[in-house]
C-alpha cells in the first residue's frame, strides 16, 4: 500500500478556496462584461455591469470573512486581510469621528482631530504592512 499520499487539505483550507474561487470567478465576469461593454459602447451592459460589481464586492467580504475566520495567521493570505480589515474599520471610524467633531466645543474638536490624525496614521502603516505582505508573497 503506497503511504506517500498527501495528507487531505483541512476542511477550513477548502472552504477558503472555495470562496476563493468564487471571488476570481466574478472578478473574471466582471472584468469581460466591462471589456465587451467599453468595445461596443452598449450601455446594455451597465445594469449586468452593475450587478456583477455588487456581487463581486459580496464575494471579497465573504473570502476575507472566511480567512479571518477559518484561516490560519501562518498562511501568507492571512496578514493582507487582517490589516485590510483594520484600514476599513479605521476609515469608518475616522469618517463617522470627523462628522461628529463639527458640533463639539473648540478644545474638544481640536482632540477628536488629534485622535483622528492619530487613526488615519495608523491606517497608513496598516496599508504599508499590507503592501509588504504582498511583495513577500509575490
């Protein structure tokens, strides 16, 4: 009896790849329904177009739902999702921050922009580990 045989992928492992494929999969009709779209200048297209961004947004929160869930902080696909979850949160908090800030007395205001400045900073250097991620996966 051979015993070479590969171990079988974990059942977290095959539910990422499967979301995985599902977001290529719409990434790929995305892109030939804006491509047929742009040679033939048919507006036709814009609703499917449309469509088939909404459903490609779903997919990518789906994906980086599952690996942040099931998936593992030593795969390589791990660290760009959890930093780009990070600069998400941080762009919602740092708008709804900036929007809340313009009834506040002066001294208050001048905090909350401090704070603010202090976020989108470290959004920044989310997004840089997140470029890094990538080149060492690359």
């Amino acid at each position: 009896m051979d015993e070479t045989k590969a171990a079988p992928e974990s059942v977290a492992e095959l539910l990422i790849s499967a979301k995985l494929l599902m977001l290529q999969s719409k990434r790929l009709l995305l892109a030939s329904v804006e491509r047929r779209s742009k040679q033939k200048g048919r507006d036709s297209l814009r609703v499917e177009t449309d469509r088939l961004r909404e459903e490609t947004k779903t997919a990518h929160e789906q994906y980086c739902s599952y690996v942040l869930t099931w998936g593992s902080p030593a795969t390589p696909d791990y660290w760009p999702v959890a930093y780009g979850r990070l600069v998400e949160t941080a762009a919602k908090l740092s708008a709804k921050l900036r929007g809340a800030s313009t009834g506040l007395p002066p001294e208050e205001r001048y905090q909350v922009a401090a704070e603010v400045e202090i976020l989108e900073t470290l959004a920044e250097e989310w997004r840089e580990s997140i470029r890094k991620s990538i080149v060492a996966v690359a």
